[in-house]
C-alpha cells in the first residue's frame, strides 16, 4: 500500500516536473496563430503594440477574402495574389523587412471584425468599407484608403443603356445582386429616391449573379464598380457589349486596411507603409529605380528610404522599413498595374489616379 | 445451424459460398430480339416506359456531352488547377513526402492482395460484355454529340450574318471524331473476339484472374500517360504563369511518380503471391493486418510532420514522459492487481481519479502548469486502475491489463505529439492541406477513430450496467440531436476558448476529433442494430460452454452483429466521406470548396464554375461507387442475405 503511493507520487512529481520545464518551451518554440493570440492578449493588458508582438513572432496574420477577384485571389499553388495581398505585403515589408513573412487568412465577410478582436489577424486587407459605424461602435480603426470603389449597375447596351444612363432609366428593369451584402439596400433606395420601381432579386455569390445575367434572367446586375469592370472583361460574350453606368457611383466604398482601435503604434506603421508607397508614386520612385535613388533622389526621397534624417526608427521600424518596401513589393502604381490592369481596371480617369492627376490618391508629406 | 458454422465451415456451405462467388448471375443468353421481347416490350405498359426511358436517357446523355464538349467550357481552369484541387497550399517542394505516403499504402495494399489472393476470377463473358458495352456507348456518344462549332483562325467563334453559331456538318463531325471511332471500334472489336473465342459453349464458364485484368487496366491507364497528348498544363509558382500547351503528354513530375506506384502495386503483389506460400504466411499475414493498422499514424507522420520539428524537443522530453508513464504506469497497474490488494486498490484508484480530474480544473485557473500529456496519461491511468480488479489474480490476465496500458500510452504519446504540432512548412497561406488530399484525410481518420469508438458506445448502451447504458445513451442521442456543422463550429471555435492559457489545439485535430465523436454517436446506432439481430440462444449457448462476458462479446456476439450491420457501415462511411464538404464551413478548404470559389475567384479563371464541379461530383462518384461495390463484394463473400 505505501509502496504503491510512494510510486505514485513519484510519477506525480516527475510528469509535473517535466510538464512544467515544457509548457514555457511550448510557448516560445511554436509560432502558431492562437499561441500568438495569447502572448497579444497579454501584451495588450499591459499596454504594450501589437507592433512588438508582430516583431517578436516573426510573421504577419493578415485577413483577406480570398475570393475576390483581382484583390485577394488563391493561385493554382495555394499561394495568394492581388491588390489585397500586395498591400499584406507592404505591411510585412516594413515591420519585419521581409515581404513574404504573411501568414495569410483567409476570412468570409461575417468573420472578419471577429477575427481582428480575437487576435487571429493583426490586420485586415479585406475589401472592407470604412463607415461611421465600423470605425465607432464595431471598435475598428481604418487606415488610408488604398481604393476608391463605388457601387454601379451593369446592363446590356441592346436594351438601350449606355455609359451616361442614370438609375432613374432602370425602371421596370430585373436587377440581380448577391444576397446579404449592402448593395441589396444601396439600390433600393437609389431606385426609390429616383422614383422608378424595380424588380430585385438576389443569389448566394456572384458568380450565379453574373451567369443569370448572361443567360438572360437578369436585365441589370449591380455590386461595385471594380468587380463589374472584371466580370466585363472576363465574361461578356463576344456580339455584346455591356454598359457601366452611372459615372459618379450610387454608393462610396473606400476600401483599405483595418486593425483593432487604439493601437497607436501599430496604427501609425500600416499606415505609414500605404503612404510611403503613394508618396514614392508621386516622386517616381520604384522598385527599378529605388537603389539608384537612395543616393540621388531629394531629401523627402533620402529620408524616406531611410537615410540621413530618417523618421522610421522613431516610431518603432527599422530604418530602411520603406526601402525594403519599395524594393520588394513596389510603389502604389506598381501595385495597381500589375494586379488590377490585368482585369481591365485602369487609373486615369478615375478616382484613384494620384491627386495630381485629378484623383484622391494622397498621403502626407514625409517629414 | 449457424452455430455449425461458426467454428468450423462444413463443406457444403464452403462449396454454396464458392459457387456462387465464381458463377454470378448464370442467366441464359437469348437471342437478342427475343430478349427485347421479354424484358423490354412484354406489355404495352412496359413499352411506353421503355420508349420514356430511352428518350429520358438519350436527352440526358446528349446534355451532358454537350455540357462538356460546348465551345463555352474552360477546362484550362480544371487542368491548370489540378494541384490546387488535390493538395492546395501543399508545398511542392514537400511533395515528395505525400508520394512517399502513397507508395507506402500501394505497397501494402499490393502486398495484401498478393497474401489473400483469394481474388476468384472474372468470366470472360462478363469482359468481353463489358468491352462491348464501353464501345457501344462511345459509339453512341460520339453520334449523339452536337456537331462542333467551327471556330475561325482567330480562335473564335464564327457567327452567320443573323448572329447564330456557325456549326460543321454532321458528316465532317464524324469525320473529325476518328479518333473517338477507333477507340470505339477497338473496344468492340476486342469484345467480340473474347465473347466468339472464350464465350462459347466449350469454354463456358472460363475465367480470368480479377488481380491480372485490375494490373493490365491500370498498366493501360499509366502507360497512357507516357504516350497519350494529355497535355501540360501547370502554374508556375516562380513566374506566375499559366502554361497551357496541348498535344504534350503531361509533366514528367506526374508520369514517374505513378509509374512508381504501379510498379510497387505489382511488385508487393508478387512478393505477396510468394509469401503466402511459404511457411511464414500467417505470421506475414498478421504483421501486414498491424502495418495497415500504422499506416494512418505513418501518414502523419510523413505528411503532416512539421519539417523543422525539434528532435532534441522529442528525445528531452516526450519520449522520456511517454516511456516513463509507460513504465511506471505498468508498475502501478501491475502491484495492483496482485491478488489481496484489496480494498486499498480501490482506494488508490479513486485518488488517481481525484488526482487527474484536480488537474483538469486546475487547467482552467492555471495554477499548476504541465503538459497536456500528463494530465491526459493520468486520466486515462486512473480509468485502467478502476477496472484493474477485474484483471486480478492470474499472471497472464495482469500481462493483458499492462501490456494494454504499454499500448493505450504509445498511441496517445505519439498522436498528442504528431498531431498537435503546429505545422510551419513554409506556406504562403494558412491552409497548409487543403483540396482532396484533406478530404480523404479527414474521411480515413474520422472512420478508423469513429470505428471503435462506436462499438464501444453501442456495447454500452445494450450493456446491463445502468451506468454505461446511460452514459452511452445519453452522448449519442445528445450527439445525434445536433447537426453536424454545429459540432464542427463547436469543436473548432468554442473549445479553444475553453482551453486553458499556454494550451492550444491545432484547427485539424480539432475537426479530427469533432466530427469523429459525431460520427461515433450514428455508427454506434448501426451497430446497435446489429447487435438486436442477435437471438438470446447465442448468448445462452455462449455462457453454456462457459466462456467468460469478454469472450461472448468477441468471439459470438460481436462477429454476426457486424456482419450484419455492413451495409449501413458502408452507407457511414459514404455519407462521412462526401460530409467532409461542411469543413469548408469552418474555413479549411476541402476541394469542394476548391472548384466551388477558389478557382472562380482567379481573374484567369473569374467564374469558372461548373467545369470544376462536373469534376468534383465525378471523383466523389469514383470513390463512393468504389467503396459501395467492394461492400457489395463482401457482403457476398459472408453470405449476408442470403441466409
């Protein structure tokens, strides 16, 4: 009978013993996403960014869709591309000096506030809507807007609708739309406010949405602009054409990366790495030219590529943070053409051409 | 009479299983009119249905072929994303690990078939029908197919002056589909020459080996694949671009590997053939019975295996912890049996109980950390220490009951190592498995786990023990009340936040072990099933002779209750196999989920739909239609209703 207990309490003590020494092992040797949600939570109670804990775990968690068409797109090898992606990238770049170090997530649209307040993701590259409510009451905060959508319709130029068709020519039309999202409410009330009265019918995703449209089902499909762009480019059948319209949008849709309220410094570090693109943009700076440019661009250039002068160190990023993010991922031009080009979606012209060129693309100046 | 047969098969029932495993179905062949007459057009009812279904079936069959073979199909889209159906995010550079696992299941599952190479044969009738059946059916398929239409030397489409497509005659169709008529021609060609040469009554009931038409198919399809202008189609990850060039036979990264399987396949099988014979058969026998056993865990361990996993982690402290819970754990099972431990063997089993579950809860407040593990080897010791008094006394029950507990400690040890390690092969995105190399994964384990599991619970809840008939009734009519996605949501979202701080639960051993409790709870009912087919004279008969409860259950019971019970077994391993779609619920990306919005959602590719799920319902059907035909096979081989 003792002997028996004096086994078990050394099996006790030894297994305690060694669980002990190995759970703080755990902790530091595993990188996975719900360790790291821990170590945040912690972090956060004692005040401390989200910066340190990305720096000190050597990825970024970065939401996307994952389905959206030239934003954040799944490749044949699993690995993700598009404009969503890129700007994952940036971030990356600039925190950890390494475009690569994304862990990408991908997220629906009804789990991605919830993941940012959980700590699965540091940051959302999701085709997310700044609105009032979002930025107070869900307790996100936005960073600049990368860009400019707009909700707009879509129909055939056989049934009379051209480029400068208005909402108030719709009426009696069929319009489709995708189920549950905010283009639903948008076009109603357009259509109510123009006075004209439309049928609306709504399918699960897209993808059925545009195939009603092109067997005949659907006479007007509206969501926002840039997908509309793409579905024209990629599905029209050859002997139609079909017609986006109305100019100026039914709804503004600033789309741009999104992260958890009052995180100063994590804040200030996205969104840095946006602007640093926009603002290399503006100077013509790219990813060609950027080593020459280190030594004969202008003081703004200099300082932002982490020269003499340079302002990264003091906010908690290395000193070439926006050198390796013009070198590895590119400037904001760079970034467009070579995911949104490809899908027909072009600058000039629209509101997301440089502020010099008549658009709303802008960052402050470096200094 | 059943009774006979359990212990030693009296001939003629041997000979009843063996005729009719070797002559199916001998019906006599009519002439063809006359045949017609009888089954088809008996009645003017019947002949109205036969005219209905005809129409039904030629409309269907033309739909279909002009679904796959309209101008409007992107199949690039399927044939570019291959990979991503099959693996997603799997790093190609690791690939070589899942050929490894491959080549290992097609060893030994050459080896088997060699070892029982009881496969019967095949009648020559039957191949030679079936032959002829193939080229009939291409044949018709290649007539009934819409003339295609004519594209320009654009590559578009060419419209006639009012807008509609412009289509070839059907002449230059069938001229343009030689190569289907051969094909067609062959097959027929060969049927008839089997059927004129083997079918006939001299040769009548002559027969081929299964094993060598499986070996010559499937050497057909692989040598197809060094030879046929597939084409080749790939991503490049390096460049991101699309390389589509037909007329190539495909990648040389995809003909070796399969050439390599096929070789093991026969190889094993022939190794397997001379094994059998030898003296060592039954021994083989059982050694390749355990390996399939492994085979699983094997996987694991060289798909899944985290490539930068920490050795020196393993040998400092899981192997130490794992062998020392073995041996001391075996030493405390085995004082405990001795004969006249008494009640204090009682006493210290219910302070390990109170020991474990202390700390269980203070898991939860964090105050006395340690590793998973241990709190689950001391749960699991404190159970085997409850039912040591019924191992008590002889030497050789109280070697069961710790060579058990040796066994019960490796699995846990190795699965708590091996599945639970976050994986960080270098991936671009979180979906490390995906495509349908996650759903046959998640399907295989879900079904070898849920298996055991489930006849344990039936056992309990027919058990005269109220407490395990309640336990066991109420987990699965709780379990069979919920649906399967909200166990799914529960395991993978609520549980983390149930977990304690500094312990984790990785997202598929999380799915692993939800959906295999479900599905437990429905094959426990299936089994239950089985076991109230059984008469009380079995169990009467059984304690007759005196053998003890464990052996009634293994050795009587258990055996006819499964036989009984195989084709709603199979119908659970069918309907776990095509459930594993809900995962793309919980975010992982089973290849449904793949063809449904993965590649849809490529703006090479932007909704692309059909063609992939065309694809994704052929291979569920392959797997499935498998599966259901091997059951079909063994409920013969058993005799299961036709008692």
């Amino acid at each position: 009978m003792w002997r028996l207990l004096a086994t078990l309490f050394a099996l006790a003590l030894a297994a305690s013993a060694c669980g002990s020494s190995d759970s703080s092992d755990d902790s530091s040797a595993s990188g996975s996403s719900s360790d790291a949600e821990e170590t945040e939570v912690t972090l956060a109670a004692n005040g401390e960014s989200l910066l340190d804990t990305v720096k000190s775990r050597g990825t970024l968690n970065c939401g996307v869709s994952g389905s959206a068409v030239a934003f954040s797109e799944l490749q044949a090898d699993g690995s993700m591309a598009g404009f969503d992606a890129d700007y994952c990238r940036v971030v990356a770049a600039a925190i950890l000096g390494d475009a690569n170090k994304v862990n990408f997530v991908s997220l629906t649209a009804a789990e991605r506030f919830t993941a940012v307040q959980t700590g699965d993701v540091d940051l959302l590259m999701r085709n997310t809507t700044w609105t009032q409510s979002r930025d107070s009451e869900v307790g996100m905060d936005f960073g600049p807007t990368t860009y400019y959508d707009g909700q707009q319709l879509m129909g055939r130029e056989s049934d009379g609708f051209s480029g400068s068709s208005q909402v108030s020519d719709v009426g009696g039309s069929v319009i489709c739309t995708s189920a549950g999202t905010t283009t639903e409410k948008n076009i109603a009330d357009a259509a109510a406010e123009a006075g004209v009265s439309i049928e609306l019918q709504t399918f699960e995703d897209f993808d059925t949405v545009t195939n009603n449209f092109i067997s005949g089902a659907c006479d007007i499909i509206t969501t926002d602009g840039s997908a509309l762009v793409g579905r024209k480019a990629k599905q029209q059948p050859d002997g139609e054409n079909w017609v986006i319209f109305p100019a100026t949008p039914i709804s503004k849709e600033p789309l741009g990366p999104t992260y958890g309220q009052n995180d100063s410094a994590f804040a200030d570090a996205v969104n840095w790495a946006v602007y640093a693109t926009i603002i290399a943009d503006e100077k013509g700076l790219d990813s060609s030219n950027v080593d020459m440019m280190l030594s004969s661009g202008d003081t703004e250039t200099i300082r932002l590529l982490g020269g003499e002068g340079e302002l990264q160190s003091g906010m908690g990023l290395p000193a070439d943070a926006f050198y390796q993010v013009i070198s590895q991922v590119g400037n904001y031009d760079e970034i467009y053409s070579r995911n949104l080009n490809p899908v027909g979606l072009s600058r000039e012209g629209s509101a997301n051409a440089a502020w010099t060129a008549g658009g709303l693309v802008y960052a402050p100046p470096a200094r | 009479m059943q009774d006979a047969n359990q212990g030693s098969v009296d001939p003629e029932f041997q000979q009843g299983i063996e005729d009719r495993e070797s002559s199916p179905h001998e019906i006599p062949s009519l002439p063809v009119g006359q045949w017609l007459r009888q089954n088809l057009f008996s009645s003017w009812v019947n002949s109205v249905l036969t005219l209905f279904g005809g129409f039904l079936a030629f409309f269907a069959l033309r739909g279909v072929l002009n679904f796959v073979f309209s101008e409007n199909r992107q199949w690039d889209a399927v044939r570019t994303n291959l990979r991503a159906l099959m693996t997603l995010s799997y790093p190609e550079s690791q690939y070589i690990r899942v050929w490894v696992s491959l080549g290992f299941v097609a060893g030994l599952a050459g080896l088997s078939a060699g070892l029982w190479a009881n496969w019967g044969g095949v009648s020559v009738k039957r191949v030679s029908t079936w032959l002829m059946g193939t080229g009939g059916l291409l044949a018709v398929c290649v007539i009934v197919r819409e003339p295609s239409v004519i594209l320009g030397s654009d590559g578009k489409v060419v419209r006639t002056l009012e807008g509609s497509l412009q289509r070839e005659s059907f002449l230059d169709a069938m001229v343009n589909r030689s190569s289907w008529w051969i094909a067609a021609v062959v097959l027929l060609v060969a049927g008839i020459v089997l059927w004129r040469r083997f079918a006939s009554a001299t040769h009548r009931g002559s027969e081929l080996p299964v094993t060598s038409v499986v070996f010559l198919g499937l050497g057909l399809a692989v040598l197809s694949l060094w030879i046929a202008p597939y084409g080749h189609y790939a991503f490049i990850s390096e460049t991101k671009s699309y390389v589509a060039e037909s007329g190539r036979t495909v990648a040389f990264s995809t003909k070796l590997p399969w050439t390599v399987m096929l070789a093991l396949l026969c190889s094993f099988f022939g190794l397997g053939r001379l094994l059998q014979r030898s003296e060592y058969g039954g021994l083989i026998k059982g050694a390749s019975n355990l390996l399939w056993l492994v085979s699983p865990l094997t996987l694991f361990w060289v798909v899944l295996r985290d490539p930068a996993l920490d050795y020196g982690h393993v040998i400092s402290t899981d192997l130490p912890m794992g062998l020392a819970f073995g041996a001391l754990g075996g030493a405390v099972l085995w004082s405990l049996t001795r004969t006249g431990v008494g009640e204090a063997g009682r006493l210290v089993a219910t302070m390990l109980l109170g020991f474990a579950i202390f700390n269980w809860v203070a898991a939860f407040f964090g105050w006395y950390p340690m590793l998973q593990k241990a709190r689950i080897s001391f749960l699991l010791l404190a159970f085997a220490a409850l039912l040591a008094p019924n191992f008590m006394g002889e030497i050789a029950k109280r070697r069961q009951l710790v060579l058990g507990w040796l066994g019960v400690t490796a699995l846990v040890h190795y699965l708590a190592t091996m599945i639970n390690t976050p994986s960080t092969v270098e991936v671009q995105s979180s979906e490390f498995l995906g495509g349908l190399g996650l759903t046959l994964f998640v399907a295989l384990i879900v079904v070898l786990l849920s298996f055991p599991l489930g006849v344990l619970l039936a056992l309990g809840r027919t058990s005269k023990f109220p407490i395990f008939r309640m336990l066991s009734t109420s987990y699965i009519e709780v379990i069979r009340g919920v649906p399967l996605i909200s166990v799914l949501i529960f395991f993978s979202v609520m549980v983390p936040l149930f977990l304690p701080d500094g312990m984790e639960l990785a997202e598929l051993a999380a799915v692993l072990t939800g959906y295999t409790l479900f599905s437990a709870a429905y094959l426990a009912e299936n089994v239950r099933g089985g076991l109230q087919s059984i008469t009380k004279g079995q169990y009467e008969a059984a304690d007759a002779i005196g053998l003890t409860a464990a052996q009634r259950t293994s050795f009587i019971v258990l055996p006819q209750a499964l036989t009984v019970s195989i084709p709603q077994l199979v119908g659970q391993v069918i309907s776990t196999f095509k459930e594993t779609s809900l995962l793309a619920i919980i975010g992982l990306f089973d290849f449904l989920r793949v063809a449904n919005s993965v590649i849809p959602a490529q703006s090479e590719f932007l909704g692309v739909k059909r063609e992939g799920i065309l694809l994704v319902a052929i291979i569920y059907f392959f797997f499935n239609f498998t599966i259901s035909k091997y059951s079909q096979r063994l409920e013969r081989r058993v005799g299961l209703g036709e008692r």
